[in-house]
C-alpha cells in the first residue's frame, strides 16, 4: 500500500495551500485523470450533459481520459483567471488527484524530490504538519465522492 512507516517523511510534512495554482499550470504538458464518476459529478457540477464534458473538456489516453490544458500554457483547462487570480472552476467536484497534491508518489520519493516541487509550490514546506498516517491515507484515497454523498446524508 505504501511505504513502509520507515519512510523519510515519517515524522510528518508541512503543506497549506497557498491558491497559486501552480500545481494546475504548465509549462509541460500532462494529465490529468478523471474516472467516471468524477465526469458525472463535472458536467452536473457544469449543468451539462457527460457527453458534451467528455468532447469539450476531455481527451482519450488509451482506455483512460484526463481533462485537457490550454494549448499555450498547459495549464488545466478549468484553472481560469478571475479578479486577477487564478482559480479552479470545478473545485468542490475536481479530480482525486487534484485532491492528493501534493502528496502524490513523485513527490514522496525522497526529499530531493519534494523540495525540487516546493519550487514551484509556495505551500509546500509550510503550514500545518500532516502526520506519515495523513499522508498515506491522502494517498490511498479514490472515491472521494463516497465520503462527500455521506456528509450530504
């Protein structure tokens, strides 16, 4: 399931995100992976139907879809500007792994690897200390949208 409790980060890391968007922005390209419940609760979060949000917003990898980015910036196509920052469009319903960043298994391979992404991440490093526990379980997590429908209960 993950590392073991012997992990570099077994005493915990700092993160508090700072809403640079960073994490959604290029300059390379990527993906950004969504399942099919998560489309679902996209195109009603957009009031539109899953097919439209699958041909406007998505793209085909393999048996896979991830959402797409801008043609110029590779920035996620639902990361827009709005009164000069940059926000996320579909943020109460976006992907799992826009819910796991930045404890995503890239990041979590030693801390070279960690503090390289704190370059580009200004709340990495900073803020409240998530426990070795938080953190696995963070990067366990799938179905997001199970715990949602029970707090909707």
């Amino acid at each position: 399931m993950g590392p073991k409790k012997n992990a570099w980060y077994v005493a915990g890391l700092h993160f508090e995100c700072v809403r640079c968007g960073r994490c959604c922005s290029g300059p390379t390209e990527g993906y950004i992976w969504v399942v099919r419940e998560e489309i679902e609760r996209i195109a009603a979060y957009l009031e539109i139907a899953p097919a439209e949000l699958r041909r406007e917003f998505l793209k085909r990898v393999g048996l896979r879809s991830s959402i797409i980015e801008h043609p110029n910036t590779k920035d996620c196509i639902f990361l827009q500007s709005r009164g000069g920052e940059k926000c996320c469009t579909i943020y109460p319903v976006r992907p799992v792994q826009c819910r796991n960043w930045p404890f995503w298994p890239s990041n979590l391979t030693g801390p070279d690897d960690w503090n390289r992404v704190a370059k580009k991440c200004g709340g990495i490093n900073r803020g409240r200390l998530y426990s070795y526990d938080e953190i696995q379980k963070i990067r366990s997590r799938r179905a997001w949208w199970r715990e949602a429908d029970k707090q909707e209960e």
